[in-house]
C-alpha cells in the first residue's frame, strides 16, 4: 500500500505502526510516531493500524550541538 511517510509517497506492507517502525529500523529506537496528525504513543504502535493513503510522521531526537 501507499502511504506518506514524512512528506513522501512510500511503499509498504505493515500493516501496523509498530511493523513499519520496526521495517524501518527503528525498533528500539526512542522515536516520536504520529498517525494523519495525531500523535501516537508508543504503547499504541501495536495497535495502530496503517491504511493507504495514511500519513505516517517518525521523529527521532538528534545529538550535537
């Protein structure tokens, strides 16, 4: 399915936040998710289903300075 993941058209088969995350690297990474604008903890990820045209945001923190 299609979805925008941070501003551009991606391709995936997760059918999950918490798969995406995972298929994107980020499985134990401190990281910020949101859903079409709405913020989702990380003890929803889980449970959080992608659909097409959905509009995924991942924010991981940046060190330096």
């Amino acid at each position: 399915m299609k979805i925008l993941l941070n501003g551009e058209l991606t391709q995936t088969r997760a059918k999950t936040l918490a798969e995406l995350c995972t298929n994107l690297g980020h499985g134990l990474d401190k990281i910020a998710t949101a859903r079409n604008g709405d913020f989702v903890p990380v003890t929803e990820r889980a449970k959080t289903l992608i659909s097409e045209d959905d509009q995924i945001e991942i924010v991981a923190p940046r060190q330096g300075g």
